[in-house]
C-alpha cells in the first residue's frame, strides 16, 4: 500500500474581495494541516512538518516511510496465500 499527502494549492479566481475571502480559508485550512500532522506524526514544529511531509508537490509515501515520519504505528507484513 501507500499514502499521498497532496501537495496544498487552490485556483481562485474573481473580485478583490473573493480573493481576500478566498486567501483567509486557505490559510485556515493550510494552519489546519500543518496542526493535524503536528499531532499525528513525530515532528514538534510547523518548520519539520512543511520540510518533511507538506513539500512543493505530491508526497507518496510507502509504509516504511509513513513509520518513519510517524504517521502510522507498525507495518503488518503481508500474509502468504494458502495455495
């Protein structure tokens, strides 16, 4: 398996007053991330976090690597199939 952490863009477009809208949710939402993955990986600062996970572009990510960023607890093995 593996995990995409997409990398944070948006398309506005319209009045100064919906790109000023639009630019304030987007700061919420990105402040979001950065606070989801600062709680649910092992890096303590926004700094680590927009380095290591949040990059310039779609992170994919296989399960070793999801452990080591601390984005998940253990890595199951697959089962061999009975034949």
């Amino acid at each position: 398996s593996s995990a995409m952490i997409h990398h944070f863009s948006t398309m506005t477009g319209g009045s100064y007053q919906e790109l000023v809208a639009s630019r304030k949710s987007e700061d919420l939402q990105a402040k979001r991330m950065v606070e989801h993955f600062l709680k649910h990986s092992r890096y303590k600062t926004s700094k680590e976090v927009e380095d290591k996970i949040l990059l310039s572009h779609d992170n994919w990510l296989s399960p070793k690597e999801m452990k080591a960023h601390g984005l998940c607890d253990v890595v199951i093995p697959s089962k061999k199939r009975k034949k």
